[in-house]
C-alpha cells in the first residue's frame, strides 16, 4: 500500500471537486456547453462520451490549459477557474493528459524531483512515496526516461502526477495504445490512490474499463452532460450508453442544443 495519503496537514475541508456550468470555447466554436461535474475525496467518477464530445476540452480546461468561457470550478472551495496549471496543481488538482509526455532527456528520478513541487526532505520523501506506488520504475530510476517502454512512461507520467500529493486527480485516456496487463496495473494503483481519500475523474477510451472502477459516471455528448448515475446502471444496460452516445436517451434538460454545423475537425 502507498503512503500517498495527502493533505494530511491541511486544515482545508475536503468537499470536493465541484464544476458549475462550465463553457469551452475552441476554434471559435462552443464545445463545452454548462457542464456540471463533482468528484467527492475518494470518489473515482468515469467522464465518458462518444468522439468530439467535449471530455479532453474539459480535462484541458480543469488543469488550466484551456481558458473557460463562463461557469465555476471549486476544489476543496477554492476557485481554481482561471488559474494557471501550476497553481491548480499547487491547489491540489493533479492532471494526467492523453498527450503527456514524460521529460525524455531527464533520468525517471529526475522527472520525479521536477514534478514534486517541493523542496528538500519533502520533496525526497514524495518521490519516495512514488516510487513504492511504482516499485516497477525503482531499477530504472538513473535512466533516461525516453529509453522506458510505454508501459513504464505512462507509470512515470503517474506518478509525476501523484508525486505532488494531489487531492484530485484527473486522468485523461491514461490506457492508450498499453498492453492489458499493464492497464490492469495502473487501474489497480488508481484504486488504491483513491482509498487514500483522493478523488478522480477519469476519462478512459474503454467505457466498460472505467466503469468497473468508477462509484459513478457523467456522460458527455456534443459538449453537454446528458446523463449520470452509478455505474452499475450503465454496466447492467450494456445498450444504454450507446443509445446516449447517438443522441437517444438524454434525461430531460440534458438533451442539449441543436447540432453544430459540420466541419467539426481538430485543429
Ligand atoms: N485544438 C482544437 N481546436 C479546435 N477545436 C478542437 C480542438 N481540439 C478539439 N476540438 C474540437 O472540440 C470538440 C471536443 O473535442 P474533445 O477533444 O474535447 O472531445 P473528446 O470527448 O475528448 O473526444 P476524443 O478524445 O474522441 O477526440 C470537438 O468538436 C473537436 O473537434
Ligand atoms: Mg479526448
């Protein structure tokens, strides 16, 4: 079990991560329309949706990549729209993003001290903590980090998340392109993180790989949050969600807008 327990120290109560109403704009189109999402400490929400429906331009803008266009987003209660990533992650916000890409000319303890934000006897002690969450990165920690497999990148690209001792973390496509069994590992370190407490929204390109280790799932279509509930609802009706990601079975004012006009390609 990792010590990753996080703000131990912080008299801040834990309320949660809370999104109210959020637009994105991108490409001078809206492509995130009033979402609405909340992970509670040690609450592990699966954010899915078919393609284009707007969960990286959430992620992005969670982490402070991405400017909002109106809406809120609380952690813990403090206002964390518009900030920049560095102090959403000094908030408490770690963020994964499908296109990280570990520090390939830094040796992996190196990439480790970087991402801890920290100094000294604090900052060994997090990539400490790291590295037993990882004990598969502990022989490789004098290598350069673009010699690691997939695999092993995407625990570093992890643990450059965990090392910071986030109380939320927000994972987009973690998975991508890995080999099951090593899928299979990250997801069992996301469950053991959130049994510390912390909370995680994930976006997975698996739905049924989410939904297994989600309490619970918001689904996104056309920018919108048209549906949520636990997970065992979309697990015990395998047909719902596609039938949501067509556009059929949104809950009453969630359905949405009418669509956007075509030529709906990324930049
Ligand atoms: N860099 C960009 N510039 C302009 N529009 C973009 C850009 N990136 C994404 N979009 C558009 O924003 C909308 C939402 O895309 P987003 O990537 O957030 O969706 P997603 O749910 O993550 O889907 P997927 O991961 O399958 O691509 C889409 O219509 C997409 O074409
Ligand atoms: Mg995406």
């Amino acid at each position: 079990m990792t010590s990753t327990a996080v703000g131990t120290n912080d008299a801040t109560a834990h309320t949660g991560l809370s999104v109210r109403g959020l637009d994105v704009d991108r490409g001078g189109r809206r492509v995130v329309r009033g979402v609405d999402l909340d992970v509670a400490p040690g609450e592990i929400v699966a954010l899915l949706g078919p393609n284009g429906a707007g969960r990286s331009s959430t992620i992005e803008t969670l982490a402070g990549l991405l400017p909002a266009s109106g809406g809120t987003y609380t952690c813990d209660g403090a206002a964390l729209l518009g900030l920049r990533p560095e102090a959403i992650r000094r908030a408490g916000v770690a963020t994964v993003l499908s296109n990280h890409r570990v520090l390939g000319g830094l040796s992996v303890r190196d990439n480790l001290l970087a991402a801890a934000g920290a100094t000294g006897r604090e900052r060994d002690d997090r990539v400490l903590d790291a590295i037993r969450t990882f004990p598969e990165l502990d022989a490789h920690l004098a290598r350069t980090a673009k010699t690691l497999s997939g695999g092993q990148q995407q625990m570093l690209a992890l643990g450059q998340a965990l090392v910071c001792r986030p109380r939320y973390l927000v994972i987009d496509e973690m998975s991508h392109g890995l080999a099951p069994a090593i899928v299979a590992r990250l997801l069992e370190v996301l469950r053991q993180v959130s049994a510390t407490g912390v909370g995680i929204l994930l976006v997975e390109q698996f739905a049924n790989v989410a939904l297994r280790l989600a309490d619970r799932a918001v689904v996104m279509s056309r920018g919108h949050v048209v549906h949520h509930g636990p997970s065992s609802r979309y697990l015990d009706d395998p047909d719902l969600l596609h039938r949501l990601y067509l556009g059929l079975d949104a809950e009453p004012g969630g359905a949405g807008e009418p669509d956007e006009p075509a030529g709906d390609q990324k930049s």
